[in-house]
C-alpha cells in the first residue's frame, strides 16, 4: 500500500495508504495545495415529542439532529483506481449503502464526486441525515458563502444573523443554509478558496472553521407536525429506501480566480449539453 | 408552442412551496414528477421537430428520429446498450463554445468514435461497478460506459458516429486499468 495520487494536468488529489480517504488537494497551475479530508457521515435525527410544540421531530419541513455529533460511516472501506487515456477514477466504498466516484477528466480544472446513497437503514429505528463532509486547515473565523437563489452568492457567519441578536439553539441546524448551486470557504491570509457546486438544491453549512458539509439524503421515522402529516421515508417499488445518485464538484484555487471558475462551471451545468440518439442504418461513409 | 406549454405549466406547478422544498406528500410528489415527464416528453418532441429542419438531408430522406435517454445517470440508455452502431447528437443551449465529456452506458468493450470533422475521437471504456449498474433484473444491464470528449458550437450541435469495434488494438487503447484495496 502506498498514497495514491490521482492526478491530470492541473489538479493531484491525494488518497491515504491507510484509510483510503481523500487527504490532500493540489492546484497545480497556481502551486495551492491544502489538506482535505474527504467522508460521509450521518446525523441522527430528533424523534421529538410532537404534542410539546417545542420538540418538534426532524421531518420534512425541519432539520433536527439529536446532538451536535455526526457520525462517520464506520466500515472497511473499499477503495478501486482506474486509470485510463481520458479519466482516472477513484471508486470508494463507504458502506453497502454509500459509495462515491472521484473523477479528474483529462484537462478538466475541476474534480467530479458522483455519490450513490441509499437506501438508508431504518432497522436501528434511527432516522438518518446523512452528509458529504469536507476538512480541511483554511482559516475561514466561522465565514462561509452559499447562493440564496442561484444568482447572488450571501456570505453566511456561523452563529450570527445580520439583522438581529441571535440567540442560537441549534448549533448544527441553526447554522444550515440552502445552496442552491455552489458553498465555499475562503483563507484571505492564505488566498485560497475551495468551492464545491452541486448539481440540486440541498442544505449545507460550516460547522467547523475549515470544514464544508452539504445535506445529500435524509430518511426520518417521525413527522415534524408541520403540516406534511408523513414522516420523510420515502420508499422505492421495492419498499426499501430511496437511493439517491448525484455530483459535487470542487474547485481549488485562489480567492480572484475562483469566481470565474465557478462561474463558468456552474452555467456549464446548469445549460448542459443535450445529447439524443438514433438508430443508423448506413455505415460512416455513407453518413458523412 | 402547445408542446411547449406542458412543461411550462408543470414548471409553474412545481413553484409551489411544497415542490420547492420538498416537503409535499408522498402521493404529491409522484403527481409532480409525472407532470414534468409528461412536459418534458413534449418537449423532446419539439427538439426532434427542430432536427428534422436542421439536420442535413440525404436527398428525399427524412432525418432519422432522435431519441433521448433520461436514465443515464443509472448507466441505462437502450439505444447505446442495444446498437452495434448509432449516432450522439449533442445540442449546446450556451451562447459559446462547450467543451464536456459524454459517458454512455454500452455493452460492448471497444467503440469507434467519429466526430463532425470525420476524424476519429479518443474513447475509454470504463466498467461499471456492481453499485452503479442499472436495475439488476434487467436482462442485459451496460457493463461498460463509453467516455469520450465533445466540442459542440455555440447555440448549435455537433453529430457523433459510434460504432462497435471489434479489434484488439482498439480495446487495448481503450481499456481502463483496476487495482482494488481494502482498508
């Protein structure tokens, strides 16, 4: 065993020879390299007391964990690296219920995280909020920024609001803000910036200096009494759990640079190219 | 436009508060979901309308139909698991050029890729991981997913010819390389 280093012309990540999770970063062009520890982990939700109006159960209206903890997915990890002329993979078994695809495509300034999770157990009768965690050693004094609404990028202050004296009760949730389309993290001693856009709209915070977490599914057993009268456990045809599938992508690179990156990206994947397919009958010569 | 209209009034729904967050009931959420696919079905309709005018001719003949596959992200696309040979017509909404990557669910271990120009473009092969595999009760599941580069136009497309190739040279050049760790 030895680190692994996916690398292409602009971007090396480094994986650990003993816990095969991402653990470094590197910016090629601009020389930036940053520690960053990459896992999922889950929060447990609040079963609540409904008929207390203020132990509300986390449910589909509200994010609720029970603590402040979340939990890292404690199993021996798989870990699979492809290599090809094009794209080199890094295949990462978190759990039987959570794995994750790393991708650097030849050329590209930006890293592909496709994650697959679900259908989350129930069976400890546990609901779960399970998150894409991201740490690293940026010095970010409890700032972060997410988009209120795809088009204006907010900075967000841990435990604070801009209007008035919070009087903060839920340090994890109390802290959580949607993005809508990309959350970053800056170092302004540093001149770094680290920025994931996902490719739907979740939640997501700061929780920690340095740390980034995004919200990627949910399964709660109890309603929150908000009106939806269901708990959140949706169930396939199978009557198991839903899986969900989706990308984050992560930028590395300094605070000016990092805007035009993000922004060329995001309206990349928010225009996508549209591909259709048809049947040929001919052969090339006769098609060109 | 009445096409279009579907779509846009299964949008306008969907602004509700409910659609928005996702906090709607389940039975809601299914009366959603099938209101855009039904919008969105519409809309490839359209799209098709659009390629039978601008899509080049061979004398009389029509354009062939284009079809389009919304399961790919779950390595599922009828036409690129069944076909021996077909074409990936990419269409680009941005008003400057595009530079991406496709990935098709195949069966195959070794495609041609022809682009636009007439020359050939560079392919991997990358298998699909039992996790990502397509529903597993399907009779014949993509085993591979094709990747190659696409350069669509600004506000245009770009047609791509792929076909099976079954030489040894090509599935070299093509193939991915595994090593697997327990940790």
């Amino acid at each position: 065993y030895q680190d692994m280093d996916l690398r292409n012309e602009h971007i090396s990540l480094i994986f650990d020879q003993t816990t095969g999770l991402l653990k470094q970063m590197t910016n090629l062009d601009k020389q930036i390299t940053i520690p960053l520890q990459h896992e999922f982990k889950y929060y447990q939700s609040f079963a609540g007391n409904n008929s207390k109006g203020i132990y509300e159960a986390s449910g589909a209206y509200i994010f609720r964990p029970n603590g402040t903890d979340a939990y890292p997915l404690k199993t021996n990890m798989v870990t699979k690296f492809m290599q090809g002329i094009l794209v080199k993979e890094v295949h990462q078994t978190f759990s039987s219920w959570t794995t994750l695809v790393t991708r650097l495509y030849q050329g590209a300034r930006h890293v592909e995280m496709e994650w697959t999770v679900g259908p989350i157990p129930i069976d400890d009768n546990q609901g779960k909020e399970v998150i894409s965690h991201f740490a690293t050693d940026l010095k970010t004094n409890g700032i972060f920024y997410t988009d209120s609404n795809g088009r204006e990028i907010l900075q967000r202050k841990r435990n604070f609001r801009p209007t008035w004296k919070l009087n903060q009760t839920e340090p994890v949730s109390g802290n959580y803000y949607p993005i809508n389309s990309r959350i970053y993290i800056r170092d302004e001693t540093k001149n770094v910036q680290l920025t994931v856009l996902n490719d739907r709209s979740q939640g997501g915070s700061s929780i920690q200096d340095g740390c980034l977490e995004i919200m990627v599914h949910r399964r709660n057993l109890h309603d929150d009494s908000l009106g939806v009268g269901e708990p959140l456990n949706e169930t396939g045809s199978d009557g198991k759990g839903l899986i969900v599938r989706g990308k984050h992508y992560l930028v590395l690179d300094d605070i000016k640079s990092s805007g035009r990156v993000h922004r060329d990206l995001a309206e990349q994947l928010f225009m996508a190219p549209l591909p259709s397919f048809s049947d040929l009958k001919m052969d090339f010569q006769q098609w060109i | 436009e009445i096409k279009l209209r579907t779509l846009r009034q299964a949008m306008g729904v969907a602004q509700h508060h409910d659609a928005v967050s996702g906090t709607e009931k389940q039975h809601v959420a299914y009366d959603y979901a099938m209101r855009l696919s039904e919008g969105i079905s519409m809309c490839q309709e359209v799209v098709n309308d659009a390629y039978k005018k601008l899509l080049p001719k061979n004398n009389s003949a029509t354009p062939p139909v284009q079809m389009f596959c919304t399961l790919t992200n779950i390595s599922m696309c009828n036409v690129t698991e069944l076909l021996k040979r077909f074409t990936v017509t990419v269409y680009n909404p941005i008003g400057r050029p595009v530079t991406t990557w496709l990935r098709l669910p195949v069966q195959g271990s070794a495609y041609t890729v022809i682009g636009p120009d007439g020359k050939n473009v560079p392919a991997q092969i990358v298998p699909v991981s039992k996790r990502t595999k397509s529903i597993p009760e399907r009779k014949s599941p993509a085993n591979y997913e094709l990747v190659f580069h696409v350069s669509p136009p600004p506000l245009g497309f770009a047609t791509y010819f792929v076909s099976y190739n079954s030489a040894l040279e090509v599935f070299k050049q093509q193939q991915t390389q595994e090593k697997e760790n327990v940790f």
